[in-house]
C-alpha cells in the first residue's frame, strides 16, 4: 500500500461545478497536510495549509482533513475554467523539512 | 512576498556539458530543496539543505552536485547528465527553527533537456 493514494483522474467538469478532490494515507504520524496547484509546465502552487485535523477554507476553495479516518478533500466552490490545473496532494509529519510525501495529483479540467 | 525564483527557465544542454542551475529566496527561509519532476509525476525529493548544511540527499547519483552559499541561495551543478535525466528541476524553501513549522514554497522550476 502507498503513503499516499490520489486518484489521478482525468477528472471533466463544466464550469461552476462543485468539485471534490481526495486523497487517502496510511501514515498516522502524517499532521500536515497541504493543497497545491500545478498548471502545465509550472511549478506546483501552495492552495492550502492545515494542521491537524479540521476544516479550512479561503475564498473558493475549502480543505477537510479527517485524521480517524485518514482522508483528505479539497472543495472547489463555483470551479472555474482557471481552475484547470493538477491537484497535488501532500503530506509530512513534522513539517518544516521533514520530507513531503505528495499523491500522484489529479488533472482537472473545467469546460466552459 | 512567498517568491523562489529559479534561474534559468529552461535550458538545453549535451551530455559532455557542465552547467548550474540556481534558486533564490529571500523570505528568511533557512531550509531548501531540490526536487525533480518528469511528466505527469509528482515531484521527487533530491536533496534537502537545513541552516546551509546538506541535511537529506535522496541517494542522487554524483552528476548531480549540490550547493548553499548561503541561506538564500541554493544551486545544482550539473556534469555529464544523461537523456532520462531530461525533467522539471524544482527548488522549495520553507521557514524552519523557532519552534515554528511551516510548508515549502516552490519556484516555477527549471525545465531542463539532456541530449
């Protein structure tokens, strides 16, 4: 079994969709777990930053982190074609310089 | 400002060549990473500097060398690369010491070709 699964996708939906993206993990040391956003080419964009278990939100974009259950999701509220992008998931135990153990991230596309 | 910028955004280079690439960030920062990224895979860890001193390398082979002058300033020597080495060169600082823990910041990479 992986540290980190992430369903790669691709994943399609049309403009103002909700969109719900998940990763599941093994490690029960993980506490830090982090969003980013990578469009082609790029590197990849810090979204979100949660410690612990909880949720987080900012603007659009909402993470939960359910620690019993060692399950992460990512809410795209109102998705827009701009949100097109890969989705990588990423976790650490310490944070800092402790080694992110990321997921495969999921390809998003938001039809206009 | 969570900047890193990286130097350059691309480079061709052959396999008898030797050149650097460079990462630079000026968020008082005092951890920096390398990372690799081929195509549709997510980032690779290669090495991890902490207070300037190499504190993590991810069993990188030696064509790959790196190099912290200093806390905002992290390079990676390049000598005798091979075609699959062809990837999406990433360099992340993150805040460290404190008592404070913190994520790591990306540059936009260096998309690097090896024929």
């Amino acid at each position: 079994q992986k540290e980190v699964e992430q369903d790669p996708g691709p994943l399609s939906v049309p403009e103002g969709a909700i969109v719900s993206l998940n990763c599941t993990y093994s490690n029960s040391a993980f506490q830090y777990f982090m969003w980013y956003r990578q469009y082609s080419r790029k590197g990849p964009e810090l979204l979100m930053y949660t410690y612990s278990s909880g949720n987080k939100e900012d603007g659009r974009f909402t993470a939960q982190v359910d620690k019993s259950s060692k399950y992460i999701s990512l809410f795209i509220r109102d998705s827009q074609p701009s949100d097109s992008a890969t989705y990588l998931c990423a976790m650490s135990a310490q944070g800092g310089s402790e080694k992110l153990v990321f997921g495969k991230g999921t390809k998003l596309t938001v039809n206009p | 400002d969570t900047e890193v910028t990286q130097t350059p955004k691309h480079l061709v280079m052959g396999m008898t060549n030797k050149k650097s690439l460079k990462c630079e960030q000026h968020m008082g920062h005092r951890a920096m990473y390398w990372y690799k990224q081929k195509a549709k895979k997510p980032p690779e860890l290669m090495f991890v500097y902490s207070y300037e001193k190499l504190s993590i390398n991810e069993s990188v082979p030696s064509r790959f060398s790196p190099e912290c002058p200093n806390s905002s300033l992290l390079n990676l020597h390049l000598h005798a690369l091979q075609p699959e080495d062809s990837a999406l060169y990433l360099c992340a600082s993150s805040r460290e010491g404190t008592g404070r823990t913190d994520t790591q910041y990306f540059g936009p990479g260096t998309r690097l070709t090896v024929l």
